[in-house]
C-alpha cells in the first residue's frame, strides 16, 4: 500500500505526473470521447451523418415502449445463467491441472490450453455455424449416428413439440425454440483459455501445506476441491464473473453472425446489444441506438456495483 | 552493461519511430516518380469480392496507369456484410478513398453531404470515347439505361458511373440434370420446375445419392420466393390504379392496402404466399439459417441441382464449379396454372433495368480531377469491353459485346412490369422484421400459410405505421435541404439569366421540388389513413 | 500530525536518493532523466506532426478554395454558390459575415442567405429555426415587396409548412396567398401557387370539396406569368387530383397543361405522359390516349413500361409507334433458354 503523501509534495513532484499525460490521452480519446459523443447523440434524432435534430428525452421515452428492447432481455438473462454453468468446466480443468504432480505435464496441459487462442474468435464462430448446419453440419451426423435423435423425435412426440422430426434433418439456427438452445451449446465444452489461466494462477497461490494438512485429515479429492480449492480462489471466481456478465450483456457478435441482424426466427436470439445494432445500421435511428447504449450501460453499472457490494469474498 | 543495453533500446525505439514516421511523411506529402513529379494515388472502394470483378479492376487500372504514369489506383475490396458499417465509418470520419461503389448504405443524406454530383460530366461527352461513334454523344446516352443507374432520384443530380449490369437467373447443373432427367432441357415454366424437383426428390430416394433441389439460403432463397410472389401481383398492380400506373408505386400500393383493395387475405397475396411455400419445400431444410456462400458451395460441390442468383455470381460459380451449367430466367407460372394463372400477366420485363456497380466521387478526394479522370475512363467503351472480358459480368455501355459467359444473362427487354411485393422497400425495416421473423412459419416442414398470416397479421399494419412515419421523417429532411437548394439556385438563376446551366437547374430543381411535396403531401396522406386503420382493428 | 516512521519508508528514501531535493536551499540544478525526455519528445513529436498536417491540410484547403479576388468576404452570388453544393455550413458562415460587413441590398441578400441556411444547418435546433424565422420577419418588415422581400416571405411559408415541428399550414396558407397577390412575375414567388394546391387539396374532406377546390386553385394558373410556376401549379393540381381520384376531366385538363409547360426530367415527364393516356383511355378519349402514348414511346426508347405501351398502342390500332426496345438483344445461350410466356 503506498505511503500518503502531501499535496504540497504531490505538486513539488510534478514533473512526474507527465508520464501519464499519454496513455491518459490515449484513453481519453479512444474510450471517454466515443462514450461522451454516444451520450451526447442520444438526445437527437440522428441518422448516423451530419443531420441531427435535438429531441431532448425521446429516445429514452420510446426505450420505455420498445418491447422488444426488454424482451431481448429475457434471452440474455437466459444466457447469462447459462454462462455461469458453463464457467464450471474450466475451474474443473485448471484443478486437474494444478493437481499434476509433474510440472512439465502442467506446462505442456498449459500450452494445450493456450494454444487454440491463436485461432481468431470468428473462425470459432464460423466453425460452429458449420457444425449447426442441418443438412452437412457435425452436429446433427453425430445425433444421427449415435441415436440421439431417435431419441430426441420419441420424447418430441410425448410432448408434442413439433421440433424433431423423423426424417427431417433439426434446423438448429432455423427454429426458433432451438435458437437459446444453439446459444448455450455453442462453444462446447466451454473451456476457455483465459478463464483456465486464471483459474490457475489462483490455486498455484495456494500453500502445499494446506494440502498436506489435508492429507494428513483424510480428506477426498472432491472435498479438498470444495473446501480448499473453491473457497480460496473465489477472487478469480468473482473477477470471471464480472467479466462474463459485462460480457454477455454488451455482446452481440455470436448472435449476429450466427442469426443475423434480425435476431433469426421468431427473433429469439435477440439481445441488446445487437437491438442496438439493427436500430443503428438497418433502422437508421443512430441517435436511438445510442440512447439504447446508455441504458445498457446504466444497467450494467449497477450489476456491477450491486456485485461489488455483495459478492463479497472474505480474505 | 545496464546503460549500453538501455541505451540499445532506447536507439531501437527511436529507429523504428523514425522509419514509421517517415513512411507517414512520404504517404501524407507524397510518393516522387521518376520526374520528381508527385506520385498521385487514387483509392478505389467497393464490395463486389465476387470472382473476376477485382481482376477486372486491376486490368483497368493498369491499363489506365500505363496512360497516366504519374498515378497510382489502389483497389480497397471491403466484404459485403461490413460495408455499410464502413461506409458511414469512412464518410462520417473524413477519411473516405477517392472512388466509392454506392448503392449500399448510402443514404440520400450521405450522397448530398459526401458525394461530389457528376451531373455536369454526365451531359458532356466522354474524352475516352474519342474516335468511335460516341465520341460527341453526351455519357449519360452511352449507358443502356441512359445513366440511370448513377442518378439520384430525390436529390436530382448523378452521384455514380454504374460499369456493370445485373440480373437474375436459376442457374442448373447440366451433367446433372442430364442424369437425373436424361435430357438438358430447361424449365420454362413453374409447372416444369416444379415436376423437375419432385423428380429429383425421387432420384434421392431411389438413386442413393441425396441431392437437393434448388440450394437456398437467407440470401438466395428470397430472390426466387419474391420473384413468384409478385407474378401473383401483377395483374391486381395494373387494377389498383390511378390511371397510368404501370410499375409498382410503393405509396400507391400502401394505399390501397389501407383502403382494402388487397390484404393478408386477399386471393393474389394468398396465391403468391402459397408459391413461397410451394417452392420452399424444394429446398433444403433449415436453409433460411444458411449463408449464400453455403448455398453456392452446395451447388458448386453438385449436391444441389439449382440455385437462383444473379449474374454477378456467374464468374465465381464458373470458376469452382467442376460442370458445365446453364442460366434461365426465373420461371413464372403460366397462364394456363389451373392455380397460379388467373393473376399472371406475363414474363417480367427486365427493359428497365438499371446500370450497376455505380462508382461515386467523394468529396474527400485530394486529386477530385484525376478521379474523375479515372471514372471517365471507365466509363468509356473500350475500357468497359475489357471490363466484360476480364470479369465476365455484364457491360453497362451500349455497344460493348458481352462475354460469352455472360450472354445467358442479357437483359430481356420485351415483358410487362411485375406486381407488388408483400411489404415493399427496404427501407421499411421493422416490417421486413417482422416478415423476417416469422418466416419459418411459412417455409418451414411444419408451416403453412395460415400461422405465417396469422403471426403476422397482429402487428402488420402497426409495424407499417412505424415505417411510414420513418419514411416521412426522412422525406421532410430531404425538402429541407433541398428548399435551401432552390433558395441558391434561384437566386444564382436570377443572377446570371444569361447562364443556360444555372437556368436547367433551377428548372430542375423546382420540378423536382414539387413532385417530392407531393410525396411528403401523400406520405402524411397514408399515414392518417394507417392511424385510422390500427383504430379501426384494435376495436 | 503523525509522525513519520522512517524505518518503514526505506523504499521511499531510496527512491528519492538520485531525484532533486525538495528543500529549495540545496535543491540541484533541473535534472531531466532520459526515459523522461524521451517520452516528452515523443509528445512533442506527435503534437508538431499533428499541427503540421493541419497546417498542410489548411494551405491545400487554401489553395484549392474557390477565387475570391481581393480576400474581402465573398459575395451574396459566391455564397449561393456554395449552397447549390450542399455546403451549407460554409455558406451560412460566410452569409452571416458578410450580412455583419455589408450594407443596403447586399446585407439584405446575406441576410436572407443566413435565414435560409440556418433551416439546414446541423444540429438542428429550435433556437436555429428561431433565429431563422426571426430573420425572415425581419427582411419582410423592411421591404415586403422587393426580390428579397419575395423570398422571405416564401421561405417564412416554407417554414410553416415544413420546417418547423408542428406544421403550421394554415399561417404558410395565409402568406402563400399574399405571395399571388404580390409576387406575380416572380419565379420563385409563383411556386406559392402549387404550394397552396397542395394543402387545400389535402384538407378537403369529401370528393366534393376536392373538387371545388381544385377549380378554384386553378384561376391562378391564368394569373402566373412564369412557365415554371404554372408548371408546378398545374402539376400538382393533376396528378394530386389523379392519385386521390377526383374529377377526372378536371384532373386530364390540368395534366394536360403541365405537360405542355414542358418537364425537364425524364423520370417526371415520362409517368405524367403514361397517366394522361391511361385517364384518357378509362375516359374513352381514345384519340388523346394515343397521342400521349405515343408521345412516350417516340421520346423514350429505354423505360420499363415501354413494352406494355407499346402492346396498348396496338390495341388501340397503332402498329407504327416507332424501333423496339433499343437494349442489346438477348443472344442464343450455350444452353437452350427458356421463351418468353405469352
């Protein structure tokens, strides 16, 4: 923790303070002017060029009426639950990980991991649209081999869904009440990189000690995960879980090369982030898409605020 | 050791800052040619990634670099899905290139502010056309389509030089329709191709080879299913009325839907629904999810006999695909269609088709002369021959012999005017939402024509009501501007009465201002008539 | 105040031991670390290479902007100019000093050009349309009579009609009216007519009204001295009465007047000829539907509707309505195509 020191003292060393002036100049025009320009423009009608008419608080009163805005919500609330299970394999990796006993082994499991970073994000999702496809794609050949869409056409016919049809390849991206469930699939098995690495810097903080102490109290592997494990790296855990939810609030990039601009079918996979998008690019209401901007942003501040203040980890 | 490393670092730093800033220099101040003259570069933009388009291009620019040394024409290819996005980007920002393909994403705004007008170039002859019969013949009556193609018709003025033509065509597959059919005979007809895709879904069943009728995807699939919806639309287009409605008035068409001349259950609307369906079920399952290039690679790998798409695909089609293939137009039902007859008039003129791949000249230009130098050239018909011959599309100047691979795709002059479509421009975003998202009600194995009419029945006229106010909003705008417009031209006619120019234009200018008032003046019309209609159905 | 524990800010010492002495007795002469040097010449770098560019992109905008002889502010002609180009910005700017600088009609004709150009300047605020409006009165109380006079009260009716946010019809009606009475000879004054036309025939509530409005809008065709002010007027009377179905021999003999004033665009001229042929053919006038049609087809070789035309003309027993459709033909393809339906 630094020393507190006078202002006086502060002013005498400002020569120092220069140091900052770029990156603060950096920040201050790549993050806080596009932010302050969006805030500025969602009080105007604003098709995107130079002719803008101010409307004071329009926008924000139609955001009150856009149901679509709100249903959008619903899905991405689906989501952000969805993605909470899904942090749950990449802790399960790093575990495995950290508990090799062989540090080449770690490092060489730390490569694997790593490595597949190197493959853009847009291939990924290129990749995955390909597995959806319904007449070529992975994932059906492997439902149809295995049986599982026998299975799925069976139960389908209990309930009478109307989704899974015997002799119909499943149009994944094509119905809309497989859309969520495509979302959610998507990514399968959710390791992600980043998350493992971080995972994995907190339990290499964890002392041999506690392990041995462990040991020597008879302790299982699942309990030693469950109680020593977990507890002690619930700051990463915590951190993660800020980033997913920012994350999976703002984006809208899976959603709009995998469905469109229109949401897909029925619109189920539409989020706010890519409402903004269509009010934007294909309504022309750039001035409504930013309104809609700040309202995400408030939203998510106050998450974000609400995790700070309850998440607590206790240290 | 601590001080020579750093101070070897700190030299790297400084070398590559200086090497960056001096390429900076050259780039901002300009490159030298051999003279000492200042190398001049034009950028050039466009989406058309499309096979032999880019070719094309480099051919011309070389072709023209070698008559202009001094001058350097980049091609910037920018992919389709992102190009709007980067046109505002780049026109918004000021850092436009010099030559942009328009026509997507450019707003009646973005060409007033960003675009320099073309229209004093397009009614004076063309230099490049110096030694042929166009030599004094003014550019726009060079084009087929009298330049129609580069011209604005809110703003009055030509914004681009269209190089190209396009149309559409089902494409097939001959080695395979050889096999499956045992003849190359092509469908003339939508009773033809009909029985042809219920003959291939038997060759699947049968032949042990699954292969897909007509390839669709989200981009593909709508040319054909709109092709057919309108041929039920063409007969009541021409009884809507008022007198002299030959084509498909958008405003007029509103109209008539508000006063219930047609609807979601009028007999055409319902016909041309069932078409889309009918038509739909020949496709493969789940491809309004796929991608054009998904549906072209199905067709190019012979899993699919058939896909519909234009002539710009032509090129790219040929250059994957292993088979020999044919292009026809679209096959309409024919009158004698026990079903789908009665509300044909006939096979679509394709006459007034306009000139494509328009390229407009920013105002951001530094070197505007040589651009348009550069467009001039172009546009002239030797370079639009070698056009044609490199990239196989069509040429957009009147005497340019087309590729033989692109003859199947000429335009067909003699034909009516096809009908309405169910929801009209594009512009109209939400209602096209609301289409989009309940579409697979309509193609998909458990739809039908019913629930899709009935999804969308609720919020139709609601979500047009929106659209309509939208559309107003920017037809208002556009009279602003253009009344600040008159205002100058008037008072720079009334200045100079002897300049003939300056008195065209404000002739021009204030026909053109009355027949958008008459459009603000309908467009307010149609919208009282919308208010009253979503009365009327939410009682 | 606490006292400072100097075993725990050894770090704190350290640090200070190579930097300059706050006590301003013995503080050393300014002593610039290299890491620190090169940063700030690196801003430096940046800021001068960003000036210089301004400064390159300012001389070239110099060089490149249109002459203005002495460098005194440009003129009423040269700012209008400007507006014709869609450089309202630049144009509004340049009025407005020159509105301040110059004196008699000059500063009228600024004046005006301000007031015109604040209707399209961006952001489009109340307090420019204000300012906009405010400047029209202005010009009016001085001289309402005059050119300029003229244009400012068009421009105020403009502004009623639709600029501003709610539209104000009925008080653009009003000047529109005084614009007949005092603007004949005027083109851009004589535009009031079709403007009128425009908003009586939209506010008629039966077909009736529609009507007697039209006839009665009409009278001031015979008062306009301009071509293009009849022109408009009887435009908008025409196609205005054709598309909300009123009386059709009122709605053919004032389409028939617009066409004869003449229309310079194709895109206006081609649709108004189709729509007098057809209204003649529905009205029987058999011998006006062919004239017209055949007027279409001898001035437009390329246009979508030149076939259906055509194929009404040879019902109408015309045969000789000039050459087919002048695009390339459609050659014989490698493979068979399919035939046009019939």
């Amino acid at each position: 923790m630094p020393l507190p020191i006078s202002a006086k003292k502060a002013l005498l060393e400002w020569k120092l303070y220069l140091f900052i002036v770029p990156s603060l100049f950096a920040v201050g025009l790549f993050s806080y002017f596009p932010a302050a320009s969006a805030i500025y423009h969602s009080f105007f009608r604003w098709s995107g060029g130079d002719v803008k008419e101010f409307i004071g608080f329009d926008n924000f009163t139609a955001i009150l009426q856009d149901h679509v805005f709100w249903n959008s919500f619903i899905t991405i609330g689906i989501l952000v639950v969805a993605n909470v299970f899904k942090m749950i394999p990449s802790i399960f990796l790093a575990v495995l990980i950290h508990r090799l006993t062989s540090d080449r082994w770690q490092y060489w499991y730390r490569v694997l991991v790593v490595l597949p970073m190197i493959v853009p994000g847009l291939v990924t999702l290129f990749i995955w649209k390909f597995f959806f496809d319904p007449n070529f794609g992975v994932l059906n050949n492997v439902l149809d081999a295995t049986g599982i869409k026998t299975l799925l056409v069976s139960i389908d016919g209990l309930f009478n869904w109307g989704i899974f049809q015997a002799g119909i390849p499943i149009a994944w991206l094509g119905e809309p009440s497989l859309i969520v469930p495509s979302l959610i699939i998507w990514g399968f098995p959710w390791i992600g990189a980043v998350g493992v690495l971080i995972f994995l810097a907190g339990l290499q903080s964890i002392g041999t000690e506690v392990y041995e102490a462990a040991d020597l109290d008879g302790v299982t592997p699942f309990q030693k995960f469950l109680h020593i494990e977990l507890p002690l790296i619930m700051t990463q855990v915590r951190l993660m879980f800020v980033l997913m939810i920012i994350g999976t609030l703002q984006g809208y990039g899976l959603q709009f090369l995998l469905l469109g601009e229109e949401g897909g079918p029925g619109g189920k996979g539409m989020v706010p982030g890519l409402w903004m998008f269509n009010r934007a690019f294909l309504a022309g209401e750039f001035g409504y898409a930013c309104a809609l901007g700040l309202f995400l942003f408030v939203f998510i501040l106050i998450l974000t605020m609400i995790n700070n203040k309850y998440v607590r980890v206790d240290k | 050791m601590e001080r020579i490393l750093n101070t070897i670092g700190l030299s790297l730093l400084a070398l590559c800052f200086v090497i960056s800033l001096s390429r900076i220099a050259m780039l901002n101040f300009g490159e030298r040619t051999e003279a000492g003259d200042k190398v001049i570069e034009i950028r050039m933009a466009h989406w058309q990634l499309e096979g032999g388009i880019r070719t094309a291009i480099d051919a011309m620019a070389k072709e023209y670099m070698k008559r202009h040394p001094g001058v350097r024409i980049t091609q910037i290819p920018i992919p389709e899905r992102i190009y709007r996005n980067w046109l505002i980007t780049q026109l918004v920002g000021g850092t436009a290139p010099d030559i942009i393909q328009v026509g997507m994403g450019s707003t009646d705004e973005h060409m007033a502010r960003f675009f320099v007008p073309l229209t004093d170039i397009a009614q004076k002859p063309n230099p490049y056309n110096k030694g042929n019969d166009f030599e004094n013949t003014p550019l726009r009556d060079t084009f087929f389509d009298g330049m129609l193609g580069g011209f604005n018709q809110n703003l009055l003025e030509y914004y681009g030089v269209p190089i190209s033509g396009h149309t559409t065509r089902l494409y097939v597959n001959l080695d395979l329709l050889e096999e499956i059919t045992g003849s190359k005979n092509l469908p003339k007809t939508y009773e033809e191709l009909l029985a042809l895709t219920k003959q291939v879904d038997d060759f699947s069943q049968n032949g042990g080879r699954q292969i897909i009728p007509i390839a669709g995807s989200r981009y593909n699939s709508p040319i054909l299913m709109n092709t057919l919806f309108i041929s039920q639309t063409q007969k009541k287009m021409l009884e809507l009325g008022p007198p002299g409605t030959l084509t498909e008035n958008a405003a007029r068409t509103t109209e008539a839907l508000f006063e219930g001349d047609w609807g979601l259950d009028s007999h055409e609307v319902r016909s041309g629904l069932g078409l889309m369906r009918e038509i739909a079920e020949e496709m493969q399952p789940g491809f309004m999810q796929v991608t054009r290039d998904d549906a072209s690679f199905y067709f190019v790998q012979g899993r699919a006999l058939m896909i519909v798409t234009g002539s710009w695909d032509a090129t790219s089609i040929s250059q994957q695909a292993g088979f020999p293939f044919a292009a026809t137009q679209i096959p309409l039902p024919s009158k004698q269609h026990p079903h789908y007859g009665n509300n044909v008039v006939g096979i679509f003129t394709e006459a007034g088709g306009t000139a494509g791949m328009s390229l407009g000249l920013t105002r951001a230009s530094k070197h505007p002369e040589v651009a348009t130098d550069f467009l001039l050239f172009l546009a002239g018909r030797e370079t639009n021959q070698l056009f044609t011959n490199t990239s196989k599309w069509l040429p957009s100047v009147l005497g340019v012999e087309p590729d033989p691979q692109a003859k199947p795709f000429m335009m067909q002059a003699e034909g009516y005017n096809p009908g309405f479509p169910l929801v009209g421009p594009s512009g109209r975003a939400d209602t096209n939402r609301l289409i989009a998202n309940n579409f697979h009600l309509l193609v998909g194995p458990s739809g039908s024509v019913e629930q899709f009419v009935a999804a969308i029945r609720p919020n139709f006229i609601p979500y047009l009501l929106i659209d309509l106010e939208r559309e107003e909003r920017v037809i208002i705008q556009g009279i602003q501007r253009m009344d600040v417009q008159l205002a100058a031209l008037a008072e720079v006619a009334r200045s100079k009465p002897e300049d003939a120019m300056a008195q065209a234009k404000f002739d021009m200018i204030s026909a053109a201002t009355s027949a958008r008032d008459r459009t603000a003046y309908f467009q307010q019309h149609l919208i009282r008539k919308a208010k009253d209609r979503v009365q009327q159905d939410s009682k | 105040m606490p006292k400072l524990d100097l075993t725990l800010a050894p770090p704190l010492l350290d640090r200070r031991k190579g930097m300059a002495s706050t006590c301003r007795a013995d503080r050393k002469p300014f002593h610039i670390p290299t890491p620190w040097a090169a940063s700030l010449l690196l801003c430096a770098l940046f800021l001068g290479l960003g000036l210089g560019e301004k400064l390159h992109a300012q001389a070239k905008e110099t060089e490149n902007a249109p002459p203005n002889g002495s460098q005194s502010p440009a003129t009423s002609l040269e700012n209008w100019e400007m507006a014709t180009i869609f450089l309202f910005d630049e144009a509004h700017k340049n009025f407005a000093k020159a509105a301040g600088l110059s004196q008699g009609e000059e500063a009228r004709a600024s004046r005006l050009g301000e007031g015109v150009t604040l209707l399209t300047i961006q952001p489009r605020t109340l307090g420019n349309l204000a300012r906009s409006q405010s400047i029209f009165e202005e010009l009016i109380s001085q001289n309402p009579k005059d050119a300029t006079g003229l244009a400012a009260r068009m421009y105020l009716a403009r502004f009623y009609e639709l600029h501003v946010s709610p539209q104000a019809p009925e008080k653009a009606k009003e000047i529109y009216e005084g614009l007949l009475t005092d603007g004949l000879g005027d083109t851009l004054a004589e535009l009031a007519a079709s403007r009128l036309a425009l908003i009586d025939l939209y506010s008629a509530d039966s077909p009736e009204s529609l009507n007697d409005a039209a006839r009665k809008l009409a009278v001031h065709g015979t008062k306009l001295r301009t071509s293009i002010g009849r022109r408009a007027l009887y435009s908008n009377l025409g196609l205005t009465l054709n598309q909300l179905r009123g009386d059709k021999t009122l709605a053919m003999e004032y389409l028939i007047a617009a066409e004869a004033e003449g229309l310079p665009m194709q895109q206006l001229d081609a649709p108004l000829l189709i729509t007098i042929a057809a209204l003649a053919e529905e009205m029987g006038d058999m011998e006006t539907a062919k004239k017209y049609y055949s007027l279409f087809t001898s001035r437009y070789k390329r246009d979508t509707r030149r076939y259906s035309v055509l194929k009404k003309l040879e019902k109408l027993g015309v045969t000789d309505a000039g050459p087919a459709p002048t695009h390339p033909a459609p050659e014989t393809a490698p493979a068979p195509q399919a035939q046009p339906q019939s």
